[in-house]
C-alpha cells in the first residue's frame, strides 16, 4: 500500500526540524542570530512598524533667579521606521515515477528527506546571500545590511550600513532617510587595504559609545581575507582568550574584545566583485560590526520556513508540499552598528 500524504508530511516534518539546526551551521548571519536571540516572531500583520526615538522632544532651560519664562518649544521625537515582509515559497516534488521505481516506504521517505535537505539548503543560502552582500536577483523584497552603493560594492540605498562618516549618509531605511536623520548613520572605517588592530579598536568604540546598552558589537560577520588577515596580526605576538564554554575543536573561533569573528561566504573582493578591476578590496565590504540586539531577524510565527502538507497535483502524475517563508530583517538602533571596507590584503 502506498504511503499516504498525511504520513509522508508528519515525517518529513520532524526530519525537517532537524535540518534547519544543521542548515543554519552553513550560513553564519542566520545562525548567530538564532543563538543569539536576535530571532523574533510575530503572528501575522501587514508590515512591521518599529518606534524609534529621532529627535529631543523639548529644550532645556536653566534657572538663575527662578522667574525665567520655560521654552516650551516642543518637537515630536518618534518616527516609525517600516519594514515590509518578504515571502517566498519552494516546492518539494515526487512524481509517480519515481515512487513506482523505489517501491517501499522507506525508500519514498529517503528520496524526499534529500529533497528536503536540498532545498533548505538553497532557501538558507539565498537568504544569507541576500541579507550580507544584496546579491539575490529572488529576494527583492529582503532588505540587506549591504549598503555600500561604491562601483564594486553591489549595495542597496537602502541596505541598512553604509560606506560613509556619520552626517554624509544618504540610504532610506525603514523608508527614513539618514540624511535627514543622523542618528540613523551607522559607524564606518575604511582600511586603506591594511587591516590593523587600531582601526578595528577605532570602529568598535564608535558602535559602543553610541550603544544604548553601554555594549560594543558582540559580533562579526566577515570575509575569508578579513579573517585570515586579522589572525596573522594576532598570531605573532598578540593574544587573544575566549571562554572555555563556547570552544570548538572542529572550528576556527577568533574574538575581539568579546564579538566573535564568523566567515562568511558571501563577503569580499572575491565574492562581490569576481574578476573585477579592483580585486584588493577597495569599497568591498570587509566586516559588519553588529550589536545584535538591535538588529533582529523577523519571521511569521506560522512561515518560518514551514513545511505545508503533501498534495497530489492536478494534472499531473506527482505529488508535492511547499515549504514557505515569510520574513525581514530591521532594527532598533543603527548608530551602534558598524562596517569596515577596504581590509583585504
């Protein structure tokens, strides 16, 4: 007797619950994200609209003899920063065919586990690929981090960390502009194609004295030079310590002053601006010095990457159940945030 959609759907759900764990492991952004509570859900709605205090809502006035008229001069301090979902859909296929050439249960249930793990493969992947470098021609709607707009950046106007000092920004994030409101310039360095210790010390004190929680970034999503650089300056005669809970014999693990550096695949010279003019890394985006939490991953508490059931197709001679996202990326707070450029040797 064949396997029916609702057994075929129950198992592959729990195989896919194990899979996004081990997905996750492949795209850095997503994953530290996750365990660092940067993930959030919501139960449905249009968009999401997040409060963010712009402005000084009054002027202060100071008392000498006590009879001084008040400036009551005021200014609406909040504005709504908006951020529309992203949706997006995959299908997982098995057509009569195949089920009649691998007769059993368990071998239906192998060929569509595969399936399953190929395809959340490639849905992690251009999320990741989307949210770091802006490099998805699918996800459109996904907002990025990458706003460098150089000639061999790629960048969005309106990727959330742009190449410039703070007051010369002019993306539009969250359909605010940072040229109007400087408060929502992020923190830059540009490394003239020399990584040293004293520009990253330079960047993570900006994010942190502009950080509300008193906190530097406390990650570092970067590129394969950018690491292999920062680990050859380190390695001579500067020491670095890392708590013993979080060690990994079967992985690479560099801090600075507590953020943790992560390799991702889809920065650098190499990756946004292959055989180009510029391989060095000029105007590449090098590192994004993040305070996690107030940059956060949205997801729809029923379409984080959920899998629906398995239906027979009409008109055809197969079967299939889609797995579907709904998401974006936004933040609370952006001048505690940083990007280095320019950090490749």
């Amino acid at each position: 007797m064949a396997i029916s959609n609702d057994v075929l759907s129950s198992t592959l759900r729990i195989l896919l619950d194990e899979e996004v764990d081990q997905l996750f492991q492949a795209t850095p952004l997503l994953r530290m994200m996750r365990e660092k509570g940067g993930v959030e859900t919501y139960d449905g709605g249009q968009k999401l609209d997040v409060p963010l205090i712009l402005e000084e809502h009054s002027s202060i006035t100071q008392l000498d003899s006590g009879y001084e008229p008040v400036n009551l001069a005021v200014k609406d301090s909040l504005r709504n920063a908006s951020f529309n979902w992203c949706d997006f859909v995959a299908p997982i296929v098995l057509t009569k065919s195949e089920e009649l050439s691998n007769k059993g249960e368990r071998a239906i249930v192998s060929i569509l586990e595969a399936r399953m793990k190929s395809v959340m493969g490639a849905l992690q992947r251009e999320v990741e690929k989307q949210l770091v470098s802006n490099a998805s021609t699918i996800l459109t709607n996904l907002l990025t981090l990458n706003g460098n707009n150089g000639s061999n950046s790629g960048g969005s106007t309106t990727g959330f960390l742009e190449d410039g000092d703070v007051g010369t920004q002019t993306n539009t994030i969250g359909g605010l502009s940072k040229a109007t409101f400087e408060r929502l310039n992020n923190q830059y360095k540009t490394s003239g194609g020399t990584l040293s210790i004293a520009n990253m010390t330079d960047l993570y004190i900006s994010c942190q004295i502009n950080s509300p929680n008193g906190k530097g970034p406390d990650l570092i999503i970067c590129s394969q030079g950018f690491f292999a650089a920062y680990k050859a300056l380190i390695q001579a005669n500067n020491e670095r310590y890392i708590d013993d809970s979080v060690l990994d014999a079967g992985r690479l693990s560099l801090m600075f002053n507590g953020a943790a550096l992560h390799v991702d695949p889809f920065m650098g010279a190499a990756v946004q601006n292959p055989g180009g003019s510029d391989p060095t890394g000029a105007s590449i985006n090098s590192a994004y010095f993040l305070n996690t939490e107030y940059i956060k991953l949205a997801f729809d508490s029923s379409a984080q990457f959920e899998m629906d059931d398995f239906e027979h197709v009409s008109g055809y001679a197969s079967r299939s159940a889609n797995i579907y996202t709904r998401m974006q990326v936004y933040f609370t707070h952006m001048a505690s945030q940083g990007l280095m450029t320019d950090a490749e040797a």
